[in-house]
C-alpha cells in the first residue's frame, strides 16, 4: 500500500522527470535547428536536406517545430533553385526585388544577413514606391523590426498610407486576434486530424498577413474551417 506521503512524494518526482524531459527535447530540437541553420550558412544543402527529412519522418514533431522545419526546408529549395550565393550589393538586391518571385525570395534572404541601417534610406525609398510589390514591402517591414529600428517609416500599399515605427510592430503571428483563432483550431484538430489543422493555419497565417501591417481584431475560426472544408471538397 502506497502511503499519501510516498504517493506525493512520487509525484512530485514523476513531475521533475517530465519538465526535465521535456527541457531535454526542447534542447535537441534548439540542437538540431542550429545545425541545420549553420550548414545552410555554409552552403552545405545536402547536409541540411538529409536532417531535415529525418526530423520530418518523425510521428510526432511540436507543432512550433514543424513550422520552423517547414520554413528551413522552404529555404533549402529556394537556394537550390537560385543559386548558393547571396547577393552582397544593395544594387543587386535592388534588381533582384524587382525579378521573378525566385529573385525575390534570394534578395530577401540576403538582406536578412545585412546591417541594413547604413542603406536605410534607400529601404525607406523602396517602402513608398509603386514598383515594389505589397508582400515584398510587408517583408522590408519585418527585416526591419528584427533589426529593431527605432525611425519612423512611411509605406504605401493598398492604396494606403502608414507611418510606422518598425521596433514597435507587432508580428502578425504574435497578435491575440491569431493566438486565439489558433487555439481553438488547436482545440478542435490537434489530437484528431493535424492535416486539418495545418491547412487551417495556413488559412489564418494568410488571414493576418493579408492586413500586416494592420492589427486583425477578430478571426472567425468556424469560417476558416468551412473555407477548408469548401476547398477540399472541390479537389
């Protein structure tokens, strides 16, 4: 007979053992990105091709893993394509943003690895013309808030105009309106069907970037369910 005392006792060790083990897979998975990142840096896409289909083989991945996985593997083919040298002139950027959407994506890409404040100007230039598309100038936004200037910006897109001050944008996947509609598609498909829910995520993700860089105050998860369910059945 297990006394109370053992019992909680046992308990409270079953608990360490659990948050230890679940620190140590977030560690592999914290291990396992870096790897993966650190061969892309290096050119070294085979390498990143051969961990990244065997972290995708898994049965179970966290779904903020997945994700992560997913976009790396995005990265991986884009370079393949594209060649495994980034852009190194502000000038070449330029060109390529203004190139097929492959172009693009390695622009962007490279820009990410730049210092972009000594060419800030010309980003603030990129940000008011009419030859830039909208998706491309959301993503100037987002390289700027993850180099965290602090200036203000103006943005046309949509007919409309912004000012803004890219440190103090909130990312459209860490808005409550997104964080919510999440949780419920969670709730609904996470343990059931996580296909579905991948589908609909990405609906959502659409959703908040379709109005980045405005707030989204409310998204109706059931209708995201019924525009998948709308789509699948015409497939």
């Amino acid at each position: 007979m297990i006394k109370r005392g053992d019992y909680t006792t046992s308990n409270k060790k079953c608990v360490r053992i659990k948050e230890y083990e679940r620190k140590r897979m977030n560690n592999y998975y914290d291990a396992c990105i870096a790897d993966i990142e650190r061969h892309i840096k290096d050119g070294k896409y085979e390498d990143a091709k051969y961990l990244l289909r065997q972290e995708l083989s898994m049965p179970y991945i966290p779904q903020d893993v997945q994700n992560k996985l997913e976009e790396l593997s995005q990265i991986v083919m884009v370079e393949n394509r594209s060649g495994t040298n980034y852009y190194d002139d502000i000038y070449e950027i330029e060109n390529a943003l203004h190139g097929n959407q492959q172009n693009q994506i390695k622009a962007l890409l490279s820009l990410e690895r730049l210092n972009i404040h000594p060419n800030f100007e010309l980003l603030k230039e990129w940000l008011v013309s009419d030859s830039f598309e909208k998706w491309v100038k959301q993503q100037l936004l987002v390289i700027m808030m993850s180099q965290n200037v602090t200036e203000e910006v103006t943005v046309m897109m949509d007919g409309e105009t912004y000012c803004l001050v890219p440190s103090k944008i909130e990312s459209p996947l860490e808005q409550e309106a997104y964080c919510e509609c999440l949780n419920e598609l969670k709730q609904v498909f996470e343990s059931e069907n996580p296909s579905m829910l991948i589908l609909c995520q990405e609906v959502l993700e659409a959703i908040v970037w379709d109005q980045f860089p405005n707030q989204v105050n409310n998204v109706d998860a059931n209708e995201i369910i019924k525009s998948v369910n709308d789509y699948l059945e015409q497939q």
